[in-house]
C-alpha cells in the first residue's frame, strides 16, 4: 500500500526535556493509524509538529513522497492534513454552517455571505459522510459529539487527505463514541487516512489498522493490529522498569477515617461522571487512585473536599457525614488536600510566602483570631516551614509567583501535610517534580502515614501508585472498577485495568 | 551591575508608571510646540498653579480630597479582583444622602457630622450592592452592570434637586445643611476642609483592613485567584459582595465629604467625573492606598495647574483639557511600555508573561 506520511528522525526539546527522541512514523494510505503511550509519552507533540503547531529541532516530514516544510497550520492545511484538537477551535455563537465554511465561506458579489449556499453544501458534506449534522443551528446549543463532527467537516471541506484526531473520545460517552467510530470508518472507506491518538487500549484495538507505541518521547514498535493485543500494547506503554525505592510496608492500619459510599456526580454537561465510588481510606494506610487522565480523578478530588456537587451518596469522615458542608466546614473537619493544578487551585501566586503558607488556615489559631490577623504567628509558621521543609526561597516576603515549580509545590505540600490533622488527599502530588523532589514529596507522605495519619494519593503515573500505595484502587469512566493490595498485582494487570480491559485478559 | 538589574526588575510597576507619567509630558510637550507655544513656560505656569504658594497648594489638596476618597473606594474593589466602574453613581447618591440629612436632621455636630457622613457611605453601598449580586451570584460582569448604574443615579440626584428637595435660587441645588454638619475649614482664607484628614483616615483604615484583618486578607486572595480561594474555603461570592459593598461605602463617602467640606448642598452636576478620574488615581497609584495620597495630589495639581496655565501661557482651555485625556492614555497604556520595559531587564522570552498576568 502506498505511503502517505513519512517522519523521519524527528527531534523536539522544551527546555531540557526531550518531548522527541528520533521518532520515525510511516504511515499509509486509507489507513486507520493509532499512537499510544502514556501522559508525557510525546504523541501530541508529533502530532504538533505535522501540524505547523511546533517547529522540530530536526527531522524531515515525506507526504506522498515529496519533502515538505510546514511552518504553521495553514501549511498543514494548504498540504491537506487536518487537526481535530481536545479542545475545539469553533465559534459557539455561530452556526454549525458558519464555522465549517469559515474563512472559505460562499459569497454573493463578494461582499455579502451566500448563506442559502452555505448551509447547502455544508449538508450535501455531511450527508455524504453521513455526519448527521443541521447546519443552521448555533454551535454554542449542540453537543460535545457533534461539535466534534463540526470540526471533521471544517476538516473535510478544506480538503483533507490526513486526519489527526487527538484524543477524540476523551469527552465522549461510548454511544458517541460508537457514532464517532462509524464516521471514521466511513472517511477511511472514502480513502481519507486517519491518525488516532488514545489512551483507551479497547478503542484502539477497536479501530485501527496499525499502532505505534510511544515511550519517554521514542517509539517503541510499530505493530499490526492483528499481531497484538491489549496486554502486549500495556506491556509495551507501562511495562517499564520502576527506578524509585518502593515504599516500606504500613505498620499499623487501623480504623477507616474515611469513607465513600456510592457516591455519584456529574460533570459540567450533566453528564455522569462518577457512578457509584465507594472505598474507604483507613489510618495508617496509602490507597492509591490508579487511572488515566479524565476518568473521573479530578471530580473526585472536588467532590470530596466540597467543591464537586454530588448527586448521591454520602462521605464521611470519622463516621461523621460531611458531604453537605460548605467547604471551609469540609476542610476544618480535618482534610489536608494537595489540589491537581497547583497554579490554579493551590496557591495564591501573587501572594508571598508567608501568606500562602496559611493559605486557608487563616481563620485558626494562632494565625489569627478570626478577625484580626496575627503576622507574628505567621511569619514563624512561615519560618518553621521553609527550614522543615527545605523550601528554597530568598525571603518570606517574596512573591511566590517566581518561585520554581517545585519550591511552589513544596509550599503546597509544607501547608497541607503540616496543618492536616487525619486526612491527606495528595492530588498529582509530584506532577512536574524533578527525581529529588518527588523523592521528597514521598518520603513526607509515607512520613505521613507511618505518624497514623490517612492519605489517599491520585497519581496518572502508575509507577507512583505501585510505589507509595498500602492498596490500590483502579478508576475507569467514573467507577471504582478494583481495589487490590499491592502485593497482590502486578503494572500489567493495573495497567489493563485502567485501559478498561478485562481480567479475562490476563494470562495467569 | 546586576544588582541594579534587580531592583529595577523588583520595582517595575512604579518605573512603569513613571515612564508612562514622563511620556505623557513629553507627548504634552510635543504638543505645545507644535502649536507654537513654549512647553517651557507652559509647564512653569503649570507649576505655579498648582503648587506655587500657599492658596494654590491648599485648592491642589482640596482637589485631591475627592479623587484620593473615591481612588481608595476603587482599589478596594481592584485589590478584590471586582472592577467597580461605578464610583461616580455611588458617589453622587452618597453625596445626596449625606445633603439630606446634613438639611433635615437637627443634632450637635459631634453626632450630625458622623451621622452625615454614614449616611453617605450607607447609601453608596446600598447602591453597589445591586451590581455586585448581579456579578456574584447571576455572573454579569460588573464593569457593564456598573457603568449602566452611572445612569440612574445621576438622573435620579438630577430629578430630586430639580423637582423635589430644591433650592430658592437659579442653581439646582438642595438647601443648606446645618452648620453642624459642615467640616471645618483648616487654613483661613481657602477652602481646604477637614475631609484632608478623613482621607489620611481612610488610607489607613483600608490598608489596616485589606493587611491586618481576616477578611482583608481573603478578600485579596479571593482577587488574586479565586480558584485557590474556593479550594481553600473562602466563600467567594461573599467575599465579593462584601468587597463591592466596601467600594461603593467609600464612595458614598467621597461624595458626603465633598457636601459636607465643600459645597454645603447638593449642586447638582457638582462632579466633575470624580468616579472616573478615581480610575486613573487607583491606577497610578498601583493600587496602594496610601499611594493614592501622591496620585489624588498630582491629579488634584492637574486640575488647578491647568487653570493658570491657559490663563497665562495663552492655552487654551480645550487644549488644557486634552492634557488631561493624554496623561490618562498613557497611564491606560502603560502594558506597552510594560513589554518594552520586560524586553530590556528581563529578556525577550519573558515577554509572554505580560501578556499571562493580563489575563487574570
């Protein structure tokens, strides 16, 4: 079969990481073509470099045979490649017709838009692609799926030959998600190459004709669909060697501190997103949430510090129902919580120091007496933590904003595990850490719970749960598919399992 | 070498807006000549007006008396992350309580004053309090609900002194208040009123509120980055309306001092834009509350300067005014200055990060 895209040693940097390392990509006509890895595993940034997005520190880029040099999206889209992003690029106040066409649009004596042309060809395009789609109606009034057939057809009315769909199921439910899978097949009937990048391993065994795994910015193997299967492609994406110590085993476990029983939740669309989460978190212990990106994680984290409306179920915390709490309430009932996005959620940047270091404790003793603040206790907090915690900071009055990003992270995990008094909720507590911080970080949760303290640890890094976890509870489409000792399972089985593969898989 | 560096990277909001400041007198200066006038003798007049002997000094400070209350009342809704646009109608209905029951009631002046200017600060947050449910709670942005609410005060405190509480006399105005709600005055022969020391007052009050207390310090957060504050239990949309409501009392109380120091009655159309000029003065004073002290001064000096300037540099008025508007543009402009001013201590890459704190 003929080639249409061929990427030959590419090469790109941030900083000093290296997103790709000689990364080589064929890729052939009319062909559904997935890339797997993991988070930081590099699949965006290829993708973002053939798209004009990124410009790569070296490498050449063959479409049907001829070397092309694409500098931004328009080239891509001048050469006939199409992008469909996580987040769309469309204009909710504009119709369905109006954003497919826009910049391209139809026009009556050059000035005034033809809008009767307009919406007939957008709906001669989609049902020739049988996309299903008005084209009248506003954006901003129809769904996640068919916005996202909006963006294929902006894609297909430009012409396009190659298709990159990044992560396109992410905000899907699985009927949408059926419906997607029924276009792509129709646009690789008509000739149309798609490159599918995903993390679900029963997706892509679903859909694609071949599969490139991706690791730590290299690739791994490019494989046949049909000479694999769900365990290999884990084996392959997780089945690395852990380099870090794992943690020494609990020494005393003792009654729950906290406990979820069925709790449900939606997401911002009214879509469900937690279904029925119990599990309890126990003194003593680590339980260790292990999922890919989007699985509910983050809704769960809000959920249990109040921020999250939940629809059903209840949590409670030393048997003590807390889920109606204001959040203040919630958090003074004895919950520490490192937040995911440290930025947004954990510090105040242009505060200093010294007052995020009380960030949220500001109405308790000594801090204040709930009105007046007492600056003395805090700028000795403030001290106290900085030495305890090797925080590297030139002065407590500085702004904390121009830290680096682990020194931020460590005033985040100085706060919270130093103030908590039961309960730790350690949200990506080492995302974006380097070796010698995330060390840190672990030794202080694993501190943390040897003092009999709960800690309950959300990490996308699977490596990082085997690593701290007393169990390890899995987390796929907003269930609790799993709870498992440590000793009692292996990263291929956790990996299967938050790739929504089945037991039945597992070779014993 | 690179200590000098530092500083003036650590010190760049005030280099900014002092290089704004200086643009904007060079832009001034360009002006003038290139209308045939000498910027030289222009400036000196300008000088003179403003500050040159004690009479001119006592109305620069007079001046400033308004702008700084009502800069104050700005900055503690910006230091909240709400953008009160609405000083100027929280002012004059302020204003008009304040007159009301500096007319009406009949007290001592140890409890009328007070009473007066209470009166002031409880109408003018009353008034906020609309625009800052609407933000909180139904998520209008405040900056149009507010400049709309301009409106109906001015026209409601224009209807009362036409139609309702008059006046005998040609000007539209209420009658008198009592003497015992009038401020004393603190040099003989000028108008310089007790409401300096008010305003000293204020400053402080704020900066011990927004520095010292609970409330002030999660009022800042919930500004600064109201994920984090949520995250961290502070009732946000609280906070919000407490903010807004604080805003809109200074304001009020702007325009009671300006009744009770003053004019001594509602006149009507008696400000100029004070709610908008406290704009500029917040901004240029970084948001400081003692700061606005230095900017209400300077924008104070502007309108007196401006006075003997037109008159004795053969300027006129409509050009006096138009420095007015530049001071004010350059002051709005000052991200431009900003980038150049990251490009040249920072380096180039960091230029970006202007952009990102904007967005915020």
């Amino acid at each position: 079969m003929a080639v249409i895209l061929e990427m030959h040693n590419m090469c790109k940097n941030f900083g000093s990481v290296l997103a790709n390392n000689h990364v080589d990509l064929k890729v052939e006509k009319g062909t559904v073509h997935s890339i797997v890895g993991e988070n930081g595993a590099g699949k965006t940034t290829l993708m973002n470099i053939l798209y004009g997005l990124y410009k790569a520190n070296q490498g050449e880029i063959f479409l049907e045979g001829n070397k092309v040099e694409i500098n931004d999206p328009s080239d891509a889209v001048q050469l006939g490649i199409g992008m469909i992003h996580q987040h769309f690029k469309l204009i909710p106040a504009m119709t369905v017709a109006e954003n497919v066409m826009l910049g391209l649009e139809p026009r009556k004596g050059k000035v005034f838009l033809d809008i009767k042309k307009l919406n007939q060809q957008t709906q001669e395009l989609s049902d020739r692609y049988g996309l299903a789609v008005t084209p009248d109606v506003l954006v901003e009034n129809i769904s996640v799926g068919i916005r996202q057939r909006v963006e294929i057809l902006k894609a297909l009315y430009r012409n396009v030959k190659l298709l990159i769909l990044d992560e396109p199921t992410a905000l899907l439910t699985p009927q949408e998600t059926e419906d997607l899978f029924r276009v792509i097949r129709h646009l690789r009937k008509d000739g149309i190459t798609i490159i599918f990048i995903s993390h679900h391993l029963n997706e892509i065994m679903e859909i694609s004709d071949k599969i490139t795994v991706m690791r730590d910015g290299c690739v791994v193997k490019t494989v046949n669909k049909k000479d694999t299967n769900e365990v290999g492609l884990a084996r392959m994406m997780v089945g690395r060697d852990v380099f870090l110590r794992p943690a020494p085993p609990a020494k005393k476990i003792g009654k729950p501190i906290l406990s979820v029983k069925k709790l449900c939740a939606n997401n911002i669309f009214h879509r469900p997103v937690l279904t029925d989460v119990t599990f309890d978190v126990r003194a003593g212990e680590i339980l260790g949430i292990a999922g890919v990106d989007g699985n509910g994680q983050s809704e769960l984290v809000r959920s249990l510090i109040g921020i999250q409306h939940i629809t059903s179920g209840e949590i409670t915390l030393h048997g003590k129902q807390i889920d109606h709490l204001p959040v203040r309430r919630m958090r003074d009932a004895g919950i520490g919580a490192i937040p995911e996005d440290r930025l947004k959620e954990g510090l105040v940047e242009d505060f200093n120091v010294q007052e995020n270091l009380i960030l949220g404790l500001q109405l308790h003793q000594p801090f204040s007496n709930g009105f007046i603040m007492n600056w003395p206790e805090v700028r000795k907090n403030a001290k106290e933590l900085i030495k305890k915690f090797d925080i590297r900071t030139p002065s407590i009055d500085f702004q904390t904003r121009l830290l680096s990003g682990g020194n931020q992270q460590k005033v985040i995990v100085a706060r919270e595990i130093f103030h908590a008094p039961d309960m730790i909720i350690a949200a990506q507590p080492t995302r974006g850490l380097d070796i010698a911080s995330t060390d840190f970080v672990h030794e202080q949760l694993i501190e943390q719970r040897d003092a009999g303290k709960a800690v309950l640890l959300f990490s996308l890094f699977l490596d990082e749960v085997l690593l701290l976890s007393t169990r390890i509870a899995v987390i796929y489409k907003g269930k609790i598919v799993a709870i498992v000792d440590r000793e009692k399972t292996t990263a291929e089985k956790l990996g299967l399992m938050m790739l929504g593969g089945s037991y039945k898989h597992i070779p014993a | 070498m690179q200590k000098i560096k530092n500083f003036f990277i650590k010190q760049q909001p005030l280099f900014v807006v002092l290089i704004a400041l200086m643009l904007s007198l060079v832009a001034i200066g360009l002006l003038l000549v290139a209308t045939n006038r000498n910027p030289f003798a222009a400036l000196y007049y300008f000088l003179r007006g403003s500050f040159g002997n004690l009479y001119n000094t006592a109305d620069t400070l007079t001046r400033m008396i308004p702008l700084a209350i009502a800069g104050v009342a700005f900055l503690i809704g910006a230091q909240s992350g709400v953008f009160n646009v609405g000083i100027e109608g929280q002012l004059l209905l302020g204003a008009m309580a304040s007159a009301i029951v500096g007319y009406i009631v009949k007290l001592p002046a140890v409890i009328h004053l007070p009473l007066m200017l209470l009166a002031g600060c409880l109408a003018g947050g009353l008034y906020a309090l609309i625009a800052a449910w609407l933000k909180a709670y139904r998520g209008i942005n405040e900056i149009l609900s507010t400049i709309m609410l301009n409106y109906p005060a001015f026209f409601f405190t224009h209807f009362l002194v036409l139609r309702v509480i008059k006046n005998e006399g040609i000007v539209p105005a209420t009658p008198f208040i009592q003497k015992t709600a009038e401020l004393p005055i603190l040099i003989a022969n000028t108008k310089l009123h007790a409401g300096l020391i008010i305003v000293v007052l204020v400053s402080i009050a704020t900066y011990w509120f927004l520095q010292k207390t609970t409330l002030g310090y999660e009022m800042r957060a919930v500004g600064k980055n109201k994920e984090a504050a949520r995250y961290h239990g502070i009732p946000v949309e609280k906070r919000m309306v407490l903010s807004f409501f604080l805003s809109g009392a200074v304001a009020g109380l702007a325009g009671a001092v300006e009744i009770a120091g003053m004019h001594h009655h509602f006149l009507d159309q008696f400000s100029p834009g004070y709610g908008y000029d406290a704009i500029t003065v917040a901004m240029v004073a970084l948001l400081n509350p003692f700061g606005v002290l230095i900017s209400g001064t300077l924008f104070g000096g502007l309108k007196t300067g401006i006075m003997d300037m037109s008159v004795y540099a053969q300027i006129p008025r409509q050009l006096a005014t138009l420095i007015n508007g530049i001071v004010v543009l350059f002051i709005a402009g000052k991200s431009m200055i900003e980038s150049s001013y990251v490009r040249i201590f920072k380096g180039r890459e960091h230029v970006f990060e202007t952009g990102k704190e904007k967005k915020q």
